[in-house]
C-alpha cells in the first residue's frame, strides 16, 4: 500500500524576496513580489514512493542547473542587409521545483538569474589635447535579470497543457533586440511522455537561455527506463534566428538524474549558442514500464469476481541446431581425433576366393555423438568390402574434438583381415 504523501508548507514569503533581490540591493518589483508570495504560499510535497511499479502515486521533482552561451544582435536595414552587430556573452543558472499529483494536476515554480555582458569596441574623440584623437575604446554593459514562473498544468496520458505566470526584475531581449515584458508562459504536449511525444513551449526553458530560448517546438523520446531526449527548433530570443535544440536527461541514481541541454545556431557570421548541465531529484523511482499504461480491470473483476485469463501453453525450448556434417573430402581442422572404444573383429565370407592376408580401407563420417553416419570405400578389395563395412558400422567411437566440443569428422579406418587358415 501506497503511504499517503507528506505536505510541509513552503517558506514565508519574506524569505522568498530575501532570496529574489535585484543587484541594486532592493526588492523586487510590485509585481514580482506578488509572484513571489504565490510562490511562497504553494504548497511542496514530498511523496514517500510506493510500489516501484505502481502508477498511482505523485511525483515531486527538484531541479538545479547552469549554463553559458553567446549570441549577438544584428542591426538589419530594409533589404535585410547587416549594418551592426552586438555580441552578449552571459551565464544564467535556475532552479525549478513541482509535484504532480496522481490525477495528473501538476504545481510547481521554475525561477532564475542572467547575467548579460554586452561588450562594444567604440571610437571616441579626446578633445582635453590639441589637436583632437580618436581612440577605439571598450564599452561594457552588465545586465542582470531574476525572474520566477509559477505554474501550473494538467500532465496526462496522452495530453499535456500548462500555463505559468512570469515575473522578471527586467525586461527581456526578444530576437530584434527590443526590451519587452513578457507575462504568460505555457507549454503544450501531445503523444505519451513515456514514448514519443511533439511539445510547443513558451518561457519554460531551464535556464532560460542556455537551456534554449525563449520559444521552441520539437519531439521527445523516452527510449528505455533510464533515459530522455528531446529535439527540435527554438527562436525567438534572445538569440537571432532559428537554432537547433538537443538535450537528455538520464537516471544515474534511484532518485537522481542529470541533465544536458544545449542550443546551437549561428546568423550573420555570429556564434549564438548556448549549453546547460544540471542536477535532478525525483521522489519516484525510474518505472519499468509507462506510469499511464496500466492494465484496466475487467467487468467481472471490477464485481469482485475473478478474471479468467487465457494461458498459453509452455513453449518447449527448441535443441540447440547442430552444425552441417563436412562433406567427404573437406577439410577439417580439430585438436583430437575420432578414437575407437568398442571394435569387431572383420568376418571374412565363405563365398571370398581369396584366402590370403588383406586390407580394406575405409572412410567413415562419425559424427559429434560418436555414430557412423557415412562410409566410403578408399581402397578396395571387391570381394571383402561389404564384409569390411558391415564391421566398421558395429564399431563405437569417442567423437572428435575442437575447442573442448564434440564435431563430426571423416576418419580413415584400416580394416584388416587375416589369411584364412
């Protein structure tokens, strides 16, 4: 039986906005400490995992992770022609926590800080000196910007759709380079999480810009127990033009995952790429098979009633497939010979008219259980080779050997027979 989940309340919100300060060392804007107190008011729980495949249990999810990357703005005139270029290097980490429950509703709150550094090479006119100079000087302007997304989304079988609530202590920079204000954020997924599945998303990237972009639209694939990767095409800001998506997360531990995600693109002869590694932990450990597929009872179980179920019967194991007898002449290389263990002794026939001393040689194929399966006259002696042969198939043999196995082989057998007295 699955215990039921553990609720601890989340920490007051004013130590949410002593976490959340801007770099000026005062608090967050009007509207992020409204975020921020929603934040602080929602409620975190841990679920103490049931059976390791039940499918009936949440799953709570705590999420570290850091990245850098560069892009530029390009200055565009009206044929599309470059005309500047401003290159941004930045880091930015973010964190994310959420529980889904069994019925699928899932909270959570994703959150995180960018550093911006926006380096220009300028010419400036020093007119303290006569006469005036021009010197290229080095211009570098630091922005940082801390926001939180509370959320919330319904994550079910074969849907999942979410809408978040962003709060930032600055604008942030779309791909023309304009400083907008961005509220909603939302996610939309369609095919089972547990195979493969197309997702549209909007301001949930994790960080918000190495891990992405603002705006992306791919697939993801979820090939065995242990591992997840997603793909696909992301824009929008605040890098120019479209960039390719690639990440994975796979389970190292019960309960814990590491991630990469990463963004590659380029524009106007620009680099604008940008790469993330972090840190997961899940309170459910990795299932064997999908948490929405679960068998649904029948009619008569479902009346308390016992279900019949079709039995197969056992398949017997099919003998191992024995390797083709060598043909009569090939090759063959072994470690030993066939040798003999019970042998008779050659009957010469009344009806042989020589009654001297002579040899019959034979080839014999015994095969790996130690049986003559074939016997060929080498050299002949007319009268005696049926008399030699009818011999040779009462013999027993130890088979030949190869690599500690028993193998088929052609030996050649000398059958003698005596003069007749």
């Amino acid at each position: 039986m699955a215990r039921k989940a553990r609720w601890f309340p989340a920490a007051s919100s004013h130590i949410v906005f002593g976490l959340l300060r801007d770099v000026e060392g005062g608090f967050l804007n009007a509207r992020l400490r409204c975020v921020g107190f929603i934040v602080a008011l929602l409620p975190l729980a841990i679920e103490v995992p049931a059976r390791r495949d039940s499918g009936a249990v949440g799953e709570t999810r705590i999420t570290l992770i850091g990245g850098v990357g560069r892009y530029a703005i390009i200055d565009r005139g009206c044929e599309g022609n470059v005309i500047a270029k401003h290159p941004h290097e930045f880091e930015d980490v973010g964190g994310e926590i959420e529980h889904r429950f069994p019925n699928g509703l899932t909270l959570g709150a994703r959150g995180g800080t960018v550093r911006d550094v926006n380096t220009e090479h300028v010419r400036a006119t020093d007119y303290t000196v006569y006469p005036a100079r021009e010197s290229l000087v080095t211009v570098k302007t630091v922005r940082r910007n801390t926001y939180v997304i509370p959320s919330l989304a319904y994550e079910g079988m074969n849907l999942g759709l979410g809408i978040g609530l962003v709060g930032a202590t600055e604008r942030f920079t779309v791909e023309s380079g304009e400083q907008v204000r961005i509220d909603p954020s939302f996610h939309f997924r369609a095919g089972p999480r547990d195979l493969v599945y197309f997702e549209i998303s909007y301001m949930e990237a994790l960080p918000l810009y190495s891990g992405g972009g603002l705006a992306s639209i791919g697939f993801g694939v979820h090939p065995n127990r242990l591992w997840d990767v997603h793909g696909g095409f992301v824009g929008g800001g605040p890098y120019d033009g479209f960039g390719l998506a690639l990440g994975f997360e796979r389970r190292i531990r019960e309960h814990y995952a590491v991630s990469l995600r990463s963004r590659l693109g380029e524009s106007a002869g620009t680099t604008q790429s940008g790469m993330a590694l972090g840190v997961s932990y899940v309170s459910r450990p990795p299932l064997p098979r999908s948490p929405f597929r679960q068998r649904t009872p029948s009619m008569g179980s479902a009346w308390g009633l016992a279900a019949r179920r079709e039995t197969k019967p056992a398949s017997t194991p099919r003998p191992p497939r024995e390797p083709p007898l060598p043909r009569f002449g090939e090759y063959q290389s072994v470690d030993s010979l066939p040798r003999v263990l019970t042998r008779a002794a050659p009957v010469r026939p009344d009806t042989a008219s020589d009654s001297a001393a002579a040899v019959v040689t034979l080839a014999a194929l015994v095969d790996a259980q130690g049986r003559i399966q074939d016997i060929r006259v080498i050299r002949s002696v007319p009268s005696l080779d049926e008399a030699a042969v009818a011999c040779v198939r009462q013999w027993g043999f130890r088979p030949a050997q190869r690599a500690g196995r028993p193998v088929a082989y052609w030996l050649m057998i000398p059958v003698e027979f005596p003069p007749r007295p």
